[in-house]
C-alpha cells in the first residue's frame, strides 16, 4: 500500500470536495491547486471549488494499473475539461466503453479509491461518470 | 410524539447494478429464482458512504444547502466499525460544525435518524439535520437472504414548516421488544436469522402494532391516506401486513420496490418515501412504518406540501429504469465473496 495516511488526511478537501485555487489576481482557476498563478505569477490566491460538471476529452483503459488499484483493474481513465474550462485526469465510475465517446457529460462523483488492506484506511475520492 | 418537522429536501440512489435471483438461484439452487426479480448491487468502489453522498447530494440540492447541524447516518455496513460515517460525510458535504452520527437497528436504522432529527427541529434544538438510512446488505453465499439483500441509500434534510416544505412530518412513534429473529455478532460477515419465526413474531407483530399506536395516538385511520408505505422485506410483506391493517392495493402499490431492487435495509423505506414523493400533491396523507430486526417499527404521518422542480430532477422511478446486469461471478468479486 502505498496511499501514506496523513498526506491523503492532509489533500482530503482536494480529493473529495475538488478545492482548487483561483488568483485573485488574474481570475485563472487551477486544479489540483497551486500556491503561484501559472498565469500571472501571482501569489495572491484563494480556496476554489471546482465545478463538478464536464465533457469527456478522452479516455485510456487500464489493465495492469499500479498494485493498490490491480484487484479492481480494469480502470478507465478520463481526460475530462470541467464546465470553468480546467482539465482533470479522473478515474471513470461505473465505466461502460459504449458511453465513454469524446464529447460526452460527465459529472464527479465520490466513490472509493482504494483501501490498505483489511484492517487499514478506506481512501475515497473523486470520479466522473458519464451523465445519462 | 407530535413532531412539528419538515421534509425540506430528499433524495435516493440505488447502484446502476442488478442482479437476477434466477441467476443466484442458477449458481446454488440449480434453478429457480428469489421471491423478487432483481436486487441492486453497488459496485467495488461503492459503499455506504459513497451511497450517502450521492443520495445526501440530492436531498441537499433540493432544500438548496441549509446550514446542516446534525447528521446521522443509519447503517449496518459501515466501512469502519470504529469512525463515524457521519463525520467523513460531513467534511465531505462541507458541514463540520454539526453532530455526526452512525445508528444502527437492523432496517430501521434510516427512520430512527429520521425521527430523531424531526424530534431535534421540533423542539428547536436545531434548525436543520440530515437523516440517512445506506446499506450494502451482507447476505451470505447460498442463504435464502442473497436474494433480496441489496444496495442504496435514502436522505432526507429536515427543518420546520416554512410554507416551502416538501412535507410535513406530523407524528411519529416507535415500538421494539427484544426478539432475536436476526442478528449479527461483532466479528461475522455474515448477518443469523431464525428463517420462518421473521415473519409473524417479528415483521407482521411488531409492524401492526406501531401503525395501531399510531392511528390511537392520532385518532387516524387506514382511509384519511393516500399512501401507505411499509418496510419491504421481500414483494409480498408490505402488501400482507397493509392488507392486514385496512389498506388497499391503491394506497400500498405506489411504495413498492422490492421486485426490482431487493431489500436495501436501512434505506428500505425512505427510497420508497422518495418515489411515493416524486407523484404526491398538495395535502396527500402519507402513512410510513418501518421495520429493523431485533426488533422494532417506528411510524409516522406525513402531510404532502409541494415541491419546486429544478428543470433537471430526474424522479428517482425514471432513474431505476437505467440498469445494468452482472453475473454471478462479477457480484462476487466485487463484494468481496471470493477468498484471495
Ligand atoms: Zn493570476
């Protein structure tokens, strides 16, 4: 297992709630947030929720994912642009291969990520699935 | 109790996943099928938090976002059996300044959160809760139970009439004995039940009484409601026990679930709430009564209001009708059947 607990406890608003950052000097948002504008260089920066609606951009099938993700392989992993025009890079909920096409609706939900082992942390997080 | 408490918001999530009892019955029986059609099932990455969430997003969404200052969540599949799920749901949803709870009474865990926090906003302890019944009900490997044991999650934010209320929660009682019709000890997977001795001493004894309670405390009777919406153990209980009480085929059909999602424990009866909400008017009577082994069945009278539609709410009846079957094996990967 890799997940260490206290940087997941530390991320929890970002994982779950998808925080972000906007400059409060530029207007630019960013995800997952950044303490320096990319865009201005500012440092003057706020908490910012991400939207949690979006379009598809493209996706990858994961077979052979990294060892805490194998017992739930495959994964589908989505590029997907948020409706304030940030991009994420998701896992895909209740993926269905016929649904996922460039373009389509998706909206974040959260569901669990991964969990170490029987007796340790059950890490949940953000996913998108696609809207019906 | 007379409860002066409203129904601000609700929602309801059933997992996209069904089964077939003809397919568990394929794989233990050599045939056959369950007593219902289909149960839900939720997915590898689903559990009641994460059902929670989605029907606590809804119930939110619908009553746009009050200042939430107790939620409590009633379940017997909690991810931990030591921290609260009512505390990860808090941070999750944005309210940390509230009491997070978990319940847990077999099926009747949801209505328990339910008549707590209808009692809490009645008294004014607080001005808005969210009551949560979720499971992904543990039904082992070939026992009659595997069949209907299923998956979702039902909420509910309640506040005080304000006029804009869904509905009205109007009175509520509770009746429980110590019955062992089914149990689960600390360490097991699996939930114990004494097969036929669920019915009558249980279900059939405990349901009546808490509805006859209730129509005493109220002077109200089977006819003063439109609907009436008994736990779902499996399709034919709800339907006996209404029958045995006075109610009709008209009043119980509305509520009925069971065929096609099985028997989702502690969220049993408040999704049925949500799909008899989506199709009530203004000044229905709504008659609930749950039921949690162990045993006990709390009881309440609702008072339909109304309800602004934002332009996209699915009801939640439209939203069953988008399923996915999985086979056997696959259920049985995913909630963790198969020893590795
Ligand atoms: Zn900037």
């Amino acid at each position: 297992m890799n997940v260490i607990p206290i940087a997941y406890w530390r991320n929890r608003k970002v994982y779950t709630r998808m925080i972000g950052t906007k400059c409060k000097d530029c207007g630019a948002e960013f995800f997952p947030p950044v303490r320096v504008c990319k865009k201005c260089g500012s440092r003057n920066l706020e908490e910012k929720e991400m939207p949690k609606n979006g379009s598809l951009l493209a996706y990858t099938k994961l077979s052979e994912p990294a060892q805490e993700f194998k017992e739930y392989a495959p994964i589908y992993l989505g590029l997907i642009r948020l409706d304030n025009g940030v991009n994420v890079i998701s896992m895909i909920a209740d993926a269905d291969e016929e649904k996922l096409k460039a373009g389509a609706r998706v909206q974040a939900t959260v569901r669990k990520w991964t969990e170490d082992g029987k007796g340790g942390l059950v890490y949940y997080g953000y996913k998108f699935r696609v809207l019906q | 109790m007379n409860l002066n408490a409203a129904i601000l918001g609700y929602g309801a999530y059933v997992p996209i996943y069904r089964i077939r009892t003809e397919e568990i019955a394929r794989v233990w029986h050599g045939g056959g099928a369950g007593p219902n059609r289909m149960k839900a099932i939720a997915s590898y990455d689903e559990d009641i938090l994460t059902m929670s969430y989605e029907s606590a997003s809804q119930a939110l969404s619908m009553a746009n976002y009050p200042k939430i200052q107790a939620i409590l969540v009633g379940s017997e599949s909690k991810p931990y059996a030591v921290k609260p799920t009512g505390s990860i749901l808090s941070d999750i949803l944005g309210y940390n300044s509230t009491l997070g709870v978990d319940l847990e009474f077999a099926c009747k865990a949801g209505t328990e959160a339910m008549q707590l926090i209808s009692g809490m906003v009645s008294a004014g302890t607080i001005d808005y809760g969210l009551a949560i019944g979720a499971d992904t009900a543990q039904g082992r490997p070939a026992d009659e139970l595997e069949f209907t044991a299923g998956s979702g999650a039902g909420a509910i934010v309640l506040g005080r009439p304000n006029g804009r209320e869904v509905a009205k929660i109007k009175h509520s009682v509770s009746y429980v004995t110590d019955t062992p019709d089914f149990w689960r000890r600390p360490h097991d997977q699996y939930p114990m039940h004494l097969g036929r001795f669920t019915g009558e001493p249980a279900y059939f004894t405990h349901t009546t009484t808490s509805v006859k309670m209730l129509f005493s405390e109220t002077g109200m009777k089977p006819s003063d409601f439109k609907y009436a919406i008994f736990h779902q153990p499996n399709p034919r209980f709800p339907v006996e026990v209404g029958k045995r009480l006075g109610f009709t085929d008209e009043q119980l059909r509305p509520a009925l679930l069971n065929d096609d999602i099985g028997n989702t424990y502690s969220a049993n009866t408040i999704i049925a709430l949500a799909k008899v909400l989506d199709m009530a008017d203004t000044g229905d009577m709504i008659m609930l009564a749950s039921f949690g082994s162990g045993a006990g069945s709390d009881a309440f009278v609702i008072e339909v209001n109304s309800r602004d539609d934002d332009d996209g709410y699915v009801p939640f009846s439209e939203r069953l009708r988008n399923y996915r079957e999985v086979d056997y094996a696959t259920y049985a990967r995913w909630r963790g059947k198969i020893l590795k």
